[in-house]
C-alpha cells in the first residue's frame, strides 16, 4: 500500500498520505479519490472558499468516523499556506487556514477535510460578510418536493428585494441558496435580513415552511436564519459530504430546481458536470447586492409585532431576544406551560451510542414506542468543545397523557463539559478517539 502520492496544483507539489485509504467504505472511495475529485473541480470549489478564513472539519477515519473540528491552523503547515486571526462571540481568538488556490485547497484535504466550511467573509475583512446563506433544513418526513418548493419562494423574496440567489443541493437532505451582497453590513444585520426572508417564506407557506428555532415548533421546512451569525459556517459549493454515497452540494441553475435529485450529484458524477456545463454559481461574484430592501422588509415585521427571534446557545443573550428556553420548558404564572410532552432519552458522545439508548427506551415502553413517527424523534447533532456529541429526543403527543412513560435519566447521559469543570480533559478511550489537533498535521 502506498505511503503517498503526489498530485500537482497551482503550480506546486502537494503529497497525499495514505491515498490508500478508504474513506467511504459503502462506496469504496479512497482518501486519493477524494483529493482527485477537488482537482478535477478545483475552479469551482475554490470560488466557494477562495480568501476566506476556513473551519477544518477533519474526518481522519473517514466519513463514517466521527468528525473533530479545528478552528487554529495546525502548528506545522506549509509557508505557502495561508492564515488570518479571527475573533469570536466567546471573546476568543483562533488563527485560522485561508485558502486561495487548489494547491491549499488539496493541502487541507490531506489533513482529513471532506466537506469545506468556509466563513461568509474574505480574509481582507472579517467584520463585514460577503454573503447572506439561506439553509433550507427539511424536518423528518419532509418531502424533497416541499424542500424545492421552498426554495423557489425564497428566489422570489431576493429577487422583489433586489438579490440574486445562487441555488445549490446541500448534498443531504436540504437546499442552501447563497446571496453575494456588498460588503457594507454586520453579521447582525445580515443575520436580520435572513430572518426577514425566514418569516416571509413562512408568510406564503403557513403549510410548508417554518422560521421556528425551536424543533418542538418545526414543521415542513425549517429556513435557519442563525447559519448567518457571526461564527457559524456551512459547507460550500462543490463540497463532498459524508454521506455513504459521497453526494456532492451541488450549484444549480434556479431552471433545474424544481426537478432536480440531489442523489445525482457525487463523487463520481460531479467532475463530468462540471467538465461539460462549467460552474453554475460561475457568476456569483459579480451579483453583489444591498440589503436595504431586506433590512426595510426586517423593520416592517417588527414594527407588525415581530421581535427578534433565538440565538444559538453559545451566543450571549440580544436586546429583544425572547426568552431562551424552549417551549416546553417555559414557565408561565407559577406552573410549568407545555406546548409538547417532550422527553429526553439518550445523551452521546457518539450518535452510535444515543441511536442504542434510543433503542433501548423503546425496548422499556414498547407501548408508547409503537405511536411514534418519524418527526416524533428529534436527534440533535450538538456542538461540544472541539466535536459534536448527539442528543435524542422524543415526542410524546402521540401517545395518550395517561399512557405517557415519565421522563427517566437520559441512557447514555453524556456530558461533554463534565471534564473541562472538573478541570481536566477526557483520557483516551480508544482508536474511534481523534487525535489532538496540535500533535497531527495530516490523515
């Protein structure tokens, strides 16, 4: 098996560890199939990414191993690769890798990235975003037909507000709809003028389509409005995904959304697309627009009664912002208010782990388990310090109030701060553990 294998890019020699590697075993795509597929569409992944600050999100077993992100550019990296030092909401700063050109880019691929997580700003000016993202995130059950359909309503709120949208696949189950706009505005206020788009959608498609943070609240398709604070990326065009049939988010022409099948787009397929019809989002960097129309759109909901709507978690609590506690969890005058019987089963460091827990309450209420559907269980991919952790939910409205299981303590109940508070790290558990940032510079 082969050690390495050099690829040239841009002019420059770059080497690929363990090319032998498999990184999507269903597939039997190895880590040097992946690495050919970015030079064969290097143009158009790069227009996604090109001078903006990138979030590593290393897969270094592959796509079916657990993924660990790393916001600081590794200690060891390359002279001709490029950083730039980011602030962030925590008051935390984190020098970060840039990339401008397929040599970088491949050099990244190498360390275990399948899919690009770029910030929606250039490296020249990380105070004023680039691009407004619209993430069109389906809830369970949700068909692909409400998702383009969706997407369509969103075209049609840019272009009455002077935008363009620049529509692709997100490679999984949703649609991302990219906004180049001038970069005159903060992250609040673009943040604001996603939300304004949000609720407007809501507005046409009361059935469809949701603005609602809160998962107990969703129905249809959820427009998440909070992909445009400062810190959150999403993964750009041309982006390999982990799925097992390396699907790839795909740029399209807003002619091809309303029959398009996001499982057309992968690994194996996407070069020959892009090989015979070029990039679709190609034109994306000369449709900058303004936000005024968006901002104005923004200010007449709230003068019609719309405050501001959640935050993520981490971010610390906004002027106007609504309580943050979700519905089921608020309390009213003295007594616990409950829009849904929401329960908590499984709390995993792996979503393995919580899909086993989940199993395994199903096992103890076999009763209450058969009335569930499938958008009765609510699987929460969760940010940790550097990696997800999973958290399960289920739903109980479903199931008759006297029937109801009582909450138990969640099975498995991880904690991902418990270390961190008691001042230490977690020690090493075993191979499926990533290792250290600081201590590895490739897969």
């Amino acid at each position: 098996m082969a050690t390495s294998t050099v690829l040239s890019a841009a002019g420059r020699e770059v080497a690929i560890t363990n090319p032998d590697k498999v990184f999507f075993p269903k597939a039997g795509y190895t880590k040097l199939d992946l690495a050919k597929y970015y030079l064969a569409v290097a143009d158009g992944a790069c227009r996604g990414i090109a001078r903006r600050p990138i979030v590593l999100k290393r897969y270094v077993n592959g796509a079916e191993g657990e993924p660990f992100y790393q916001k600081r550019a590794p200690d060891k990296h390359p002279n001709w690769v490029e950083t730039v030092e980011l602030s962030f909401p925590s008051g935390r700063t984190a020098r970060e890798i840039v990339v401008s050109d397929a040599a970088q880019l491949l050099w990244i691929v190498n360390l275990g990235c399948i899919d690009l997580n770029p910030h929606p700003v250039r490296a020249d000016d990380l105070d004023h975003p680039d691009e407004l993202r619209v993430d069109l995130d389906p809830t369970p059950g949700v068909a692909w037909d409400d998702v383009r359909v969706v997407a369509l309503a969103v075209r049609d709120v840019l272009v009455e507000h002077g935008l363009v949208g620049w529509p692709k696949t997100s490679g999984s189950r949703g649609m991302h709809v990219n906004v180049r706009i001038e970069r005159r505005w903060s992250f609040d206020q673009v943040r604001r003028a996603a939300l304004a788009i949000a609720r407007e959608v809501e507005r046409r498609l009361p059935e469809r389509a949701t603005s609602k943070w809160w998962k107990e609240e969703r129905h249809g398709v959820f427009l998440d409005y909070n992909q445009n604070a400062k810190d959150r990326t999403v993964a750009s065009a041309w982006s390999v995904r982990p799925t097992p049939d390396a699907r790839v988010s795909m740029p399209l022409e807003w002619g091809e959304v309303a029959d398009c099948d996001p499982a057309a787009f992968t690994l194996v397929t996407a070069p020959a697309r892009f090989s015979e019809r070029g990039d679709a989002s190609a034109g994306i960097d000369e449709a900058a627009g303004s936000l005024d129309g968006l901002l104005a759109l923004s200010a007449a909901q709230e003068a019609a009664g719309l405050a501001d709507a959640p935050w993520p978690p981490h971010y610390r609590k906004q002027r106007g912002e609504p309580p943050r506690v979700q519905p089921s969890k608020r309390k009213g005058t003295g007594r616990r208010q409950s829009s849904q019987p929401l329960i908590t089963v499984s709390k995993a460091e792996h979503k393995a782990d919580a899909l086993a827990g989940l199993e395994r309450w199903k096992a103890r209420h076999p009763e209450a388990a058969v009335l569930l559907q499938e958008d009765d269980v609510l699987i929460d991919s969760m940010r940790g310090r550097s990696s997800t952790w999973t958290r399960i939910r289920v739903n109980l409205r479903r199931v008759p109030e006297e029937e109801r299981p009582a909450e138990e303590p969640p099975d498995p109940d991880y904690d991902p701060w418990r270390a961190f508070r008691e001042g230490g790290f977690p020690p090493r558990r075993g191979p499926s553990r990533p290792p250290k940032p600081k201590t590895r510079s490739s897969s």
